[in-house]
C-alpha cells in the first residue's frame, strides 16, 4: 500500500501486536499490509497516503448511517461539552433504553454496556443463574464476542487465524458449551434429547454474520423457540449486527420469533462503545443490584457514546429508511452477480437486508462447513483488486460486507464495476 500506510504499520508494529487493535485489521487473511485511515465521510474512507475506498466494512456494521453523520456529530459534541463520564446515572441511559425497548419488544428491562462482547459474556451468566443449569448451546461459526465460553468454533477471526479456539482458553471453561452445526435443527434435538436438563440457554446469531453473511434456513429460529421452551433452557439472540440492521427490531421482527434474552452492540453506540443485554423482566431482575448476579461497569451508560446511539437510533427512525437500505443492497447483489456471471466467476452471493457475502465457492453457504469450502486464495487476490480500485470489503472471506444509508447508487456501481475488473484479474 502507499508508504505513509507502511510506515504507520511498521510503528505501531513496536508498540502493538501486529499493529492493531483487533485482529481482522491487520489483513492475514489477504496478505499484504493493512491501510492507515486518516479520516472518513459517509462512506468514503481516506487514508493516510491520500487515497479514498468506497468503504463496506463501515466499522464492522456499527456505522449504519455511514460516517460523521451529522446527527451523531452534534450529539457527541454537545454531550462532550457536558462532562465526558460521571458514573452516576443520567437521563440519556434511561432514553437510549427505551427506545431499545420500543424496537424489542420481547425486551422487559435493559443493562447498557461496553462491547458486545460483554453483553453476551453478561447474558450467558444471566442465564445460568437463572436456571441454575451449567451447559450453553452455541453454533459453529457463530462468534459472540472473546469471553472465553464463547470461544470455541467462533467464525471469522478465528476461523481467519485457522485457530481452533484460542490459546489461554482452558478446556476447563469451554467443556460446559457444546457447539452444534448452525442451521441444523436435528442436532439440537438430538442434544437436547440427551442432555436437556443440563442446559441453561441456546445463544445464535439469528442470521449468522461471523462466518460471512448465512442466512437461516426456515423454521430454524422457530424450531430453537420451540425446543428451548419444551426443556425449560432460554433462548438468546446475539442480534449484536442484526439488531436495527435487518429491521430495527432486529430478527425478532423480521421472522416474528420473540428470544427470552437478547444481546446487542455496534449500531446502537452510533459508532461509539455500546452494548446491551436485555429480555424477559423475571430473567432481568437477577441482575444486581436487584438480584444476585453481578455485573458493572465504570463506563457503562457513558454520556457521550449513549447521546451517539441515541442520534443514530433516532435517524434510522425517519421513514424509508429500511427500504432505501434494502435497494441499494438488492442493487449490489444483483450487479455483483451478474458481473460475476459475466465474466465466469465461481461465487455464490448470501444477503439479507444490508448484510452481504461473495463467497467464492461454487456450492450453496448453509453453515460453518459450506462456508469454508470458499477459496480463500481467489478471495484474497479479489480483495486485493477491489482495494487497488478504490473499494475497502472486509479483509476476510469470512466477514459480511455492509451497506450504509450514506452509499449512494453511483458508488454500488463504481463497486460493480471494481469487481468486474477485479474478477477478469482471476481468469
Ligand atoms: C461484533 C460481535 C460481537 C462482539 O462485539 P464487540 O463489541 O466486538 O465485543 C458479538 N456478537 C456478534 C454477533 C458480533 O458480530
């Protein structure tokens, strides 16, 4: 890449692991050397070196509105001016969390955290002491976050790492979560079949998004429902991306089946750190101080990152919204695919709503295991294309691309067109 990038890459090389943050940011999955971004608008991203991408990673789906919107702008200034943190409660919490409760409706009472990562590590323990069981049902590429129950089989970063789970994660801690092959019902009888009582909750991402974009196969989530609630274990939906990104109440709303504990993150922080776990009042009221499961945080409900969600949440609320979304996707599907058919490209393309994933594979994508029969290798050299032409896709085969309502049809097509090129380049 341009040689501020790589110089910026190798500084914080010295001082970071790899450069970076999270590990997707550092490009093992595509080779090469990451990009340095300087600063981003809608949905452009500039780099360091001066160069600008069409950008469909948009902060790993929290920047639904795109970036800077001018909305969230003003808010976490004005919010700023305030006092950045007081760890004592404020109005702006009790409004973000009813406006979650609006869009949830299976959401009695609501706990505002940090990450989503603590939201589900939240949630499970919720769970367990809720039912007193020990056993948490997850699937295979589904990634809720690095606590370290949660670490087994958990999709893109660590399928990317080709790490089976991680290292420090004692078998001691995961030999009470059993992962089952996503989308497949039968197995999830035959668990419970054999271990029901033992089990406190199923937690799903209820489109997957961590293994690239999987749809649910249908009566999936119905059949979950129904065979949590025959063995008395609750039902968990990570709507962590899917919440207000498939429809503001997330898969709850859009297929109609209510979880007992959902968890959220990314969209609603507005881009700032917010995650959330809530759902059905008697589970809820386990949680201190009014009941006997702990939880907390110093920066949890912080002003500033609450007043950024609750202008993103408010923006998404104007009419059209979801169908504006819904075209500009449906308009890089199709000319993707077709692109891609032009040109003899073997790639399936999985999209739901504003969530989208080019395998390149010629084989249908259900679950963890079709997903990684993708090529990896075309993958990369695709990604390396698009990038030199100005698209910034996630820089995995298994991650979802997103779509923001600041891209324009103007830029899907520049993207269509990058991917044509990028495509013939394969050949
Ligand atoms: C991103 C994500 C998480 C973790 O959220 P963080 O804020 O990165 O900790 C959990 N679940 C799902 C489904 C996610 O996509």
């Amino acid at each position: 890449m341009g040689k501020k990038s790589s110089e910026w890459f190798r500084r914080a090389q010295a001082s970071l692991p790899d450069g970076v943050n999270s590990p997707v940011r550092a490009f093992k999955a595509v080779g090469g050397e990451p990009i340095f971004i300087d600063y981003a608008q809608g949905a452009t991203l500039y780099d360091v070196d001066g160069n600008s991408y069409v950008d469909y990673v948009c902060s790993w789906g929290a920047l639904i509105l795109g970036h800077a919107h001018p909305d969230v702008v003003a808010a976490v200034k004005q919010a700023a001016t305030r006092g950045t943190s007081y760890g004592a409660p404020t109005p702006g919490e009790v409004e973000l969390a009813e406006l979650i409760k609006a869009a949830f409706p299976s959401i009695e009472l609501v706990r505002l955290v940090n990450s989503g990562t603590e939201a589900t590590m939240s949630a499970l323990r919720v769970a367990r002491a809720f039912t007193g069981r020990k056993l948490i049902v997850k699937f295979d590429g589904c990634y809720h976050g690095h606590a370290d129950s949660l670490l087994a089989r958990a999709g893109s970063g660590v399928a990317t790492l080709g790490l089976p789970d991680s290292a420090g994660v004692l078998e001691e801690f995961i030999q009470f979560t059993l992962t089952l092959p996503y989308n497949d019902l039968a197995a999830v009888e035959a668990a419970f079949r054999q271990r029901g009582r033992e089990i406190a909750a199923v937690i799903v991402e209820p489109v997957a998004g961590n293994m690239g974009c999987v749809p649910l196969q249908p009566g999936f989530l119905e059949g979950l429902r129904k065979i949590t609630g025959q063995h008395g274990a609750l039902l968990i939906f990570d709507e962590v991306i899917t919440g207000f990104r498939i429809a503001p109440g997330g898969a709850q709303e859009r297929y109609g089946v209510r979880a007992d504990l959902t968890t959220l993150g990314k969209i609603i922080g507005g881009g700032l750190p917010v995650g959330a776990y809530g759902g059905r009042r008697d589970i809820m009221e386990k949680v201190a101080p009014l009941g006997p499961v702990y939880q907390a945080g110093t920066l949890s409900g912080n002003p500033v990152a609450v007043a950024a969600g609750m202008a993103a949440l408010k923006a998404l609320q104007q009419p059209g919204t979801y169908d504006k979304l819904e075209a500009l996707s449906a308009q890089l599907e199709s000319s993707l695919r077709a692109t891609a058919d032009s040109t003899g490209a073997a790639v399936h393309v999985n999209r739901i709503g504003s969530m989208l994933t080019l395998f390149f594979s010629d084989a249908l994508v259900t679950d963890f295991a079709s997903a990684k029969r993708a090529d990896t290798v075309r993958f990369a050299r695709f990604f390396h294309g698009l990038l030199a032409r100005g698209i910034y896709w996630p820089p995995s085969q298994f991650e979802a691309a997103f779509v923001s309502l600041a891209h324009t049809p103007a830029d899907i097509e520049k993207t269509v067109a990058a991917a044509g090129a990028a495509f013939k380049e394969l050949r």
